[in-house]
C-alpha cells in the first residue's frame, strides 16, 4: 500500500507531513482534587508513527495516556482519535474505540484468576466473540510464542516472574492486532535482552500492521530502537520535542540528563 | 484539604448516588445479551462449595441450642409438646435465613470485596475493560447472580439442619421418633412460614452479591484498599440485611398473620 510510503518518507522527514493523524491532542488539562497532573498538553501522532514519550515518575505520563482511552476525563482541552472526539463518545463508540487500541499497563495486568491461555484468550472471546476454536488457539500459540513464551501457556500468573508476566500481558494486548497501541513502560524491569526483543517486537508490530503507538519508557536502548519522534513531559506538559538524536545533543541539560 | 472539608452528608449522599449508579449498571447489563454462563456456574460452584460446611455446621448449632433453651420454658407451661412445632417455625422464619446470611456476608461479601479490591488495585478491572470487554457483565452480573441463587438454597440445608440439631437436643433427654418429630415439623410449617422466608432469602443473597462488588468494584488504588473494601463489605451487607428483615418481617406480619 502506499501508506508504507508515506511512512517511509514521514520517518525520514521526521516532521509532519501530508500523513493522515490519528491522535490528536491539544491543550489538555487534568488535576485531581487540587493537584494539577497535566497542564497543557499538545501532541499530534500519524499513521504508523512510534512516539516515544520520556519524563520522570509522576509527571502524568501515565494519565495522558489513559485520557485516550477514555479511563480518564480530562478537565479541559480536545482529544480525538481517528478524528472523534473522545470525551463525547457514548459507551458504544468508546467500547468500538477501545477494540482498535492496545493498552499495555505498567504491570501487565494479568487476570489472575486465569491461566496464561485463558488470559490471552478472554480478548478473542469476548471483545472480538470469536468462536472457532482452532483459530483461537493458533493465535494464541502465535502470539505467545511472539514474546517466547510459548512453554508456560498453562501457568497461572501467579507462577510466572515479573518479565514474564509483563511479557503475556504485552502478547494479550496485541493478540487483537490493535491499530493504536499504547504502551506504558513496555520494557521497565526486564533484563537487557528480553527489553531488546520486546523492543523489536515493537518494532515490527509496527512494520507488519502499521501500528501508530506511543512508547513511555525510561529505557534509552528501547527508546533508541523503537522512536520515530520523541517527546519529553516534565510538570504536566511537553516540553522537548525530536529525533533521538536530536534530543541527544539537546541544548537543554534537562533534556540530555536522561540520555546518561 | 479540600476533601476533608466536605461535610459527612454530603459524601454520604454522593456514595448513595454512586450506589445507584452502580444498580443500574448492573440491571443495564444483566438484559444484554451474552450472558457468561460458565463464570456464573463457576461462581456459584465456589460460593456453594465454599460455605457450605460452615452454614451447616452453624445451622447444626443454633438448632441444637436453640432446642436446649426452649426446653425448661415450654416444660414450665406444660406446652413439652410444642418444641418442634416452635423449632421449626423459628428457625424457618427467622433463625435459618438470618444466620445464613450473615454467615455468608462474613463469607461470601468479604471474598468478593477482597477480590474485586484487588483486581481493581492491580488494573485487571482497567484492563478489561480498556480492552472492550465487560467487566461488569463478567465479574459484577455472574456474582450477584449467583449469591442471589446460592443464598437461598444454603438457607434451605441450614433450615434443615437447624432442625436435625433440635432433634438430636430433644433426644438428648427424652426419646421421640425422628418420623414423628420431622413429621410434627413439616406440619406445623405453612406457606405463610416458607414464603416471606424464602423471599426475605433472595434479598439478602442479592445484597450480599452486590455490597460485596460494589464495594470492591469502587476500592481505591492501594493495597490497604482491598482490607478496607472487604471490611465494609462485610459491615455494610450485614446492616443491610437486619434491615431488609425487618422490613419484610413487618411486611408479611400485616400481609399475613394477622
Ligand atoms: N486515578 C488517579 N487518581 C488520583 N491521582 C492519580 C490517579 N492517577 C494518577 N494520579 C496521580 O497523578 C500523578 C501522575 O501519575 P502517573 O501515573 O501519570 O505518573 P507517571 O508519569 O506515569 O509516573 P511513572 O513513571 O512512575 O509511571 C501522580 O502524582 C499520581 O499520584
Ligand atoms: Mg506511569
């Protein structure tokens, strides 16, 4: 398809093109109580794009990216994926927005009262009410064989190890194959190889299904792998914006001190 | 801070309003299609299963005492005759479904609390419904179904032992035959006996069922939040079941035994 095109030349460019945007943020607030978590945020993403989003602990990285799946109601401001506006959706429209976004959770979330195979299927059954047996277990094999972890599809999470659990959480999120994906700290308490293959898996999600994902991360090599653009968040608001190289030779000390 | 200036009423009300936020939610999901049959055969296997031996066993006691009290008082009068018919028509009325329910408040409410409080703290409720699914038709619908079913039938083996406990107390001291007592039982137990009872039993079965995920449902982040959502789950359901009780006692008292 040509959308293979324009991402390769949208990439290369890095700057925003002709490319159709699918998220679309702009001067987003949220305070809870008297505490303000987002102060104005402004952020485009195309079609197919990796952005990757750095700031420290508790600047509201996690909330912005909740406000898009509308877990979170922002105080202020206009969200819209594919062009509608989130706040203003009904439960309907929210839950057929929801299908086309892939949320990976800090923690991954499990469902721990179900095993492996019955977390990764729980989506199949119930969001995309698939019936044929066979196809749902061939993608489930997929999938986690995906994020190699093809041997403990009949554990309960509880016997599985942090990584690992991040790992099916990562492979439940995508067995949907999601048009959006957001991805919260995706490779944060993983050893150095296994945070590398979850990058490429990134990676390729994006090249294979032209996924437009947004990365959190404080992990510099999934960063350097998986970013077309990045974004920097401190008090509630973007306030660096470019390549990884770009943001590497930053004027700003703020900025390179998370390059060390 | 600004949420500690808030007056008690004025939280009291809006955790009213959530309450019913919260029914309605369930009633909107109970009608929709796609009823999750094996979480709810599921559920109901565990909340069964799991109280069972302790309804029994307390039913068993209560019968028992109950039967070792009444004794010397109905011998007093001369009424010996009687204790199996009062037996039974205490313990069907009142004893059976009370103590049941509040077993399994402290049970039943408090496990569901607990595990709702702890899905919702470690995001499993986020992420499923984030994903598209229902989770309040998968985890809220199955559960106050199932205590809705399963209370009342737990209520019936309590009756029953309750009266096998009062046999075994009877013959403690003097020898009947458990055809005649089971017998003198049955007959003394009416409809205007089984059926207040038996409804009063659905409604603290849905109480139970829907304090429980309420108030794990609604738990706040942190992991002392699942023991809180537990706690008042059990605290809650077991106000609202002496409540309930007495609204239906004097209801079917006007309806019925006047
Ligand atoms: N549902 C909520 N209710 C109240 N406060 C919240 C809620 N979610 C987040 N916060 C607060 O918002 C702030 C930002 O939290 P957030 O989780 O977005 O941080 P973060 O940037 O993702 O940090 P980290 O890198 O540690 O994950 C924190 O102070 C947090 O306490
Ligand atoms: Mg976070």
């Amino acid at each position: 398809m040509e959308e293979t095109d324009k991402h390769i030349e949208h990439k290369s460019k890095s700057s925003a093109s002709k490319a159709e945007t699918v998220i679309h943020i702009k001067g987003l607030k949220k305070s809870f109580g008297s505490k303000i978590v987002l102060k104005n945020i402004n952020l485009d993403v195309t079609r197919g794009e990796n952005v990757v989003v750095l700031g420290k602990s508790g600047q509201g990285k996690s909330v912005a990216i909740q406000c898009i799946v509308g877990m979170l109601t922002p105080d202020h401001g206009s969200l819209t994926v594919f062009g509608d506006e989130v706040t203003d959706m009904n439960e309907r429209q929210l839950k057929e927005l929801r299908i086309k976004i892939g949320f990976l959770f800090q923690g991954g979330a499990l469902y721990d009262s179900m095993t492996v195979r019955e977390n990764l299927e729980f989506p199949l059954t119930r969001v995309l009410k698939l019936k044929d047996q066979d196809e749902i277990d061939q993608r489930v094999e997929e999938v986690l064989d995906g994020v190699g972890l093809l041997d403990a599809i009949d554990k309960m999470p509880s016997d599985l190890s942090g990584g690992m659990r991040k790992r099916v959480g990562l492979a439940r999120t995508l067995i949907v194959k999601p048009e959006i994906m957001l991805y919260d700290e995706p490779t944060t308490g993983l050893d150095p190889i296994t945070s590398r293959e979850i990058s490429e898996l990134i990676l390729e999600m994006q090249k294979k299904y032209k996924t437009t994902s947004i990365i959190i991360t404080h992990d510099m090599e999934c960063a350097r792998i998986t970013a077309d653009r990045m974004v920097v968040m401190n008090e509630g608001e973007f306030v660096a914006e470019g390549s990884f190289e770009e943001l590497k030779k930053s004027k700003e000390q703020f900025v390179r001190s998370f390059f060390n | 801070m600004a949420e500690q200036a808030i007056p008690g009423w004025k939280k009291w009300l809006e955790a009213s309003g959530d309450q019913v936020t919260f029914l309605s939610g369930f009633f909107r999901n109970l009608f929709r299609g796609g009823f999750e049959w094996s979480e709810f055969v599921r559920q109901c296997y565990e909340i069964g299963y799991k109280s069972f031996m302790l309804v029994g066993t307390t039913a068993f006691i209560m019968g028992l005492v109950l039967a070792l009290q009444l004794r010397p008082t109905l011998v007093g009068f001369g009424a010996l005759s009687m204790l199996p018919k009062t037996l039974a028509v205490s313990i069907v009325r009142e004893i059976g479904p009370v103590i049941t329910a509040i077993i399994c408040a402290g049970k039943i409410a408090s496990g569901i609390g607990a595990e709702l409080g702890s899905m919702k703290v470690t995001e499993q409720i986020d992420a499923m419904e984030v994903s598209g699914a229902n989770p309040v038709q998968y985890l809220v619908v199955t559960r106050v179904l199932a205590t809705t079913f399963m209370v009342p039938l737990l209520t019936l083996l309590g009756d029953v032992l309750g009266l096998i406990g009062g046999f075994l107390a009877i013959n403690i001291t003097s020898h009947v035959s458990a055809l005649l007592y089971f017998n003198k039982c049955i007959a003394s137990i009416g409809f205007v006996d089984l059926l207040p009872a038996f409804i009063k039993t659905i409604f603290f079965g849905f109480i139970i069922g829907f304090i429980g995920c309420y108030k794990g449902y609604n738990s706040n982040r942190g992991t002392e939040s699942v023991g809180l959502a537990a706690n008042s789950a059990v605290v809650t359901a077991s106000l609202w079941i002496f409540v309930v009780d007495a609204i239906v006692v004097q209801i079917s008292s006007l309806l019925f035994y006047h």
